[in-house]
C-alpha cells in the first residue's frame, strides 16, 4: 500500500473560475524521494499545499478527490493534526519565520514548544536538526539577521526538528548558492533513506537527476508524465511543453544530431555529459 495516495484530485481557488489542480492521480511509497518540476502556473505550490493541509483547510475553495497519507485521509482530517506528520517548507522563507522568537534557535524550538515536547529532549533535538543542515553557527542569530539562503536552511530546519513522516519542500534552494543547494539535497537525501518520504518542487535538474527517485512533470495542473529522472529529464516531451532542462541535455541533443553524441541516453549532470562525449 502506497504511503500517500491522491486519487482523482482537482481543486481551484476561491473566486476563480479554471482549477488549478486537475484529475491529480499519484502514488508514493515509504521513503521515496519525489521531485516535481514545471513551469510557472503549473500548479507545483497547489499541490505542495494540497499535500500538507492547506489546500482546502487554509486556503479554502473546492475540492474533489481524495488525499490520502498513512491510511489517512484529509477531508476527515483537522488541519492541526494533519501537520503533525506532513511538514511544509515554504517558497518564501520570510513566510515561515514566526517573528515570536529572537534567536535561530528559539526559532527552531517554536513547533516543540507548541507541542509540548519537554525541554532537554526539545534542546536536543533543536541541536541535532542545525548540525544536520549546517547551520550551528547560526543558533543566536536573529532570523531576520539572515541571508535568503541562511534563512531557506532555519525554515527547512524548523521542519526537521519536528520530525514530519512526509516532507514537503517548495523551491527550498532557490536562494542558496550551488554548495547550499548540494548540501541541502544531500540532507533531504539522507532523511529519505532513513524512511521519511520527500516531495520536493525544484528547478535544478542537475541536482534532481543527481538525488532523486523519481521525477513528476506537471503542466496546468496535470501530470505531463513521471519516472524514473534520467527519463524524465531528457524527455522530448518536457523541451516541447516548455520545460527547462540541463544544458548538457541540450547540448548533447545538438551533438547527436550531429552523429558527435554516440550514446543512447542523454546526459541531465555534467559527469553524464563529460563521460558520454569521451566516448
């Protein structure tokens, strides 16, 4: 049984008239890894919200389908029981920070406190979450002291720290720098194996091909296609619907019309395309 399940999702937001979300049917095992890549107005955030509650708790509108995660279902669900097992990273870090809390730390320690997890065990694991994601440095810091990126890592962090069964990330690197974006693939990699399961919305596809299990194109609100991310990734199909793609995907695709790209698959990272044109 697929630990979480959408079955016929559609939705749309109040005062609108088109949905944003579209007959979604998708299934995700324990522990997966899923990246969802699309263009702007695919409905990557929506179904991010969707996934962790908001979608229609929050933000309302109408829904029909079912979401289903652990043999839970959302409509017989509250949100604030909901968000006990499924944690969201927002886009926009700034949007997380309480603006309760005068130190990264005490920043951090807020969904504990909220939660009544008592105080040495809460401190330990506020102090296992930074060191995880890099970030110890940073503990008497004020939030809004930080940079995008810095502040990207305290809003993922804070999501860790209350150890979630489902990890939902929206664009968590989109500020950081390319050591930022590795480490932060690598953190999310480490906590899938050890059995979290990850949804993540991101645009970098080197680093997805690189990390991830499985990849979700979505377009107005539909899934274009999904597998496994070589196959996704390289896929005629994403470059005619707009997609981006890596630039060793493109290059390589003008190199095999040339007969200079002797492989069969093409490149997504630039070891896949240096190793490729070697041969």
């Amino acid at each position: 049984m697929a630990f979480v399940t959408l079955q016929n999702v559609t939705y749309k937001y109040p005062l609108t008239e088109k949905p944003v979300l579209q007959n979604i049917n998708l299934q995700i095992q324990e522990g997966e890894f899923v990246s969802v890549i699309g263009p702007n107005g695919a409905g990557k955030s929506t179904l991010c919200y969707a996934l962790a509650g908001f979608v229609p708790h929050f933000f309302k509108g109408e829904i029909s389908g079912e979401i289903e995660v652990d043999g839970k279902l959302s409509s017989k669900s509250t949100l604030d029981t909901w968000v006990l097992n499924v944690g969201l990273a927002f886009q926009n870090p700034f949007n997380q920070i309480s603006g309760a809390k005068y130190t990264v730390f005490e920043e951090i320690a807020f969904g504990l406190e909220n939660i009544g997890v008592p105080r040495d065990e809460m401190k330990k694991r506020v102090e296992d979450a930074m060191s995880l994601t890099g970030i110890s440095e940073l503990a008497d810091r004020s939030p809004y002291s930080l940079s995008g990126g810095q502040q990207q890592r305290v809003a993922l962090t804070s999501i860790l720290v209350m150890r979630p069964r489902l990890l939902v990330l929206d664009e968590p690197t989109s500020q950081m720098d390319p050591i930022g974006t590795r480490e932060v693939f690598g953190v999310v990699r480490k906590m899938a194996e050890e059995g979290m399961t990850v949804v993540m919305v991101e645009h970098k596809v080197e680093w997805i091909a690189e990390f991830a299990d499985r990849v979700i194109a979505l377009k107005e609100g539909q899934i274009l296609m999904e597998g496994k991310p070589n196959e996704v990734l390289t896929s005629d199909l994403l470059t005619e619907n707009g997609f981006g793609v890596s630039r060793y995907t493109s290059t390589a695709r003008e190199a095999k019309k040339q007969g200079l790209w002797k492989k069969q698959n093409l490149p997504v990272t630039l070891d896949e395309a240096v190793e490729g044109f070697k041969k």
